[in-house]
C-alpha cells in the first residue's frame, strides 16, 4: 500500500542570485541537497548510492551532517563530474549511465540506501530508470525537478516544459516501489536583470534541456517574461519496499 502524504506540503523559499556567497550556478541545488540529506532518518548507514552524484552535493552534505556511514558510491556520466567528485576509501566514483541497461548490469551491490539529487530529470524513460533504481536498493531518498520549475517562462512563451510533471514523477515510484511520500517545494531565484536571467536558464542544468528558440523569439519572451525572478518546482521522494 502507499503511504502518501495528503498535503504535498509546499514551502517556497527565497534565493537572490547576488547574494554575497553566491557565485556558481548551483544555489538551488546545493539546497536542494541539504534538504534531501536533512530528511534522512538514520544516525548511520552501510552502504550508499548517489544516482547522477555530479561534483559531491550530496556527499559534501553527508561529511557535514551528523550521519555516519561505510561507503558512498558515487555515479555520474560524466566523467568530468566524477574528477571533481571527492574520491577516497569512502568515496567511490564509478562511470554510469541510468538510461542504459548496461548500466545497471554492472552494479553489483545491494544499497542499503539509494540517494540521487537533481539529476533524475535527465531519465529518458523515468518509468523504466525507476524500475532499475528499485532493485538495487529497497531504500530511496530522492529530489527530481518538474515540469513547472521555469512555470512562466514556458507560458509565456507557449512551449511545454520538457521535463517530468510531479503527477509523472509519482506514478513512476508508485509502480516500482510499495511505499511512496511526496512533498513539493518550490524556490525562487531573483535576478537584477532579464539578461542574467536568461543566460542562468542556460547553465543550470536542472530543465533537462530547454526547446531551442529563436533568437527573435528569445528577445520577445525576454520581454514579455514578467517576473524578475525564475521559478523552481522539487518533488522529494521517500520511497521503500
Ligand atoms: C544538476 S546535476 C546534480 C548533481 C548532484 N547530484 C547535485 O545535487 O548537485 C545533474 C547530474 O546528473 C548527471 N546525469 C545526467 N544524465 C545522466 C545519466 N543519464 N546517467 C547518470 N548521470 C547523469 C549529470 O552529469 C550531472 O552530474
């Protein structure tokens, strides 16, 4: 059976792009991070994944935090990623690919727990992803970008987004696991002007690969675009089975 929670709790926090400890494109994930790590209801665990690990948000996090554990492994497809991941006895770095079956043939272990922050949005058949992440681990604590993180960008310029709405991303855990919590925040990041808005939407790397536009067509959402700040939706994922 699954164990939804009725309310979805929705909290929206603040970010200005200028603050004074800003100067990366990754404020929103970095929080996202540590939200997802502060969920965690254990004091120590055996071993980790970390699915699309990047450059170690959330091991950092876990170094930080009181929780104690054997082994993280760390899996990314990009190699570039996994260089700048930390890597010791700890911290295992391994090449990987969640859209590839041959991928997931390669793991071997058993998670004690499976984590991936951010990254998820990138699946190219989240059904099918989700169903792999499942059994390597009955444990999964995650944190995926939806469709309505840039909301108004893609109403205003009448294009779907192209990532997963949350109601996706539900039916895809409820299939692959047997108990399943959700919550959604949303975030939002203020920028002093539209150009350094537009150009963060680039390098983000949360919306799993904005349509292209036209140049024209960039200069009138530029324009049109109403708001001086960009919207982010997270869908937080307990599950277990
Ligand atoms: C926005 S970053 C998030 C990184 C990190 N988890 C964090 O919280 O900062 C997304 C990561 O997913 C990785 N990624 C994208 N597609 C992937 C795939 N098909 N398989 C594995 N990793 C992937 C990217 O290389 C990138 O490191």
């Amino acid at each position: 059976m699954n164990t939804k929670n009725p309310n979805n709790l929705n909290a929206i926090k603040e970010f200005s792009r200028f603050s004074k400890d800003y100067n990366s494109y990754n404020q929103i994930q970095t929080q996202v991070a540590k939200q997802l790590i502060d969920k965690l209801p254990h004091d120590h665990y055996g071993i980790i994944a970390d699915i699309g690990c990047g450059t170690g948000a959330l091991y950092d996090r876990l170094i930080k935090s009181e929780i104690s554990f054997e082994i993280l492994k760390a899996f990314d497809a990009s190699e570039q990623m996994l260089l700048l991941h930390p890597s010791s006895k700890k911290a295992i770095t391994q090449y990987f690919d969640f859209n590839i079956p041959n991928s997931f043939a390669s793991i071997k272990d058993k998670f004690d727990l499976v984590l991936s922050s951010s990254a998820l949005q990138w699946s190219k058949d989240l059904d099918w992803t989700i169903s792999q992440i499942a059994r390597i681990g009955d444990n999964f604590y995650g944190a995926i970008f939806t469709s309505d993180t840039f909301k108004t960008i893609h109403e205003t310029a009448s294009i779907n987004s192209p990532i997963y709405s949350a109601d996706n991303i539900k039916k895809a855990f409820d299939r692959s696991y047997k108990d399943t919590q959700y919550e959604i925040y949303t975030y939002k990041l203020h920028f002093d002007s539209k150009k350094e808005l537009f150009n963060y939407i680039k390098k983000s790397g949360v919306s799993g690969g904005e349509q292209k536009l036209s140049y024209k067509r960039t200069k009138t959402l530029m324009r049109e675009y109403p708001l001086d700040y960009l919207e982010f939706e997270v869908i937080f994922i307990k599950a277990s089975n």
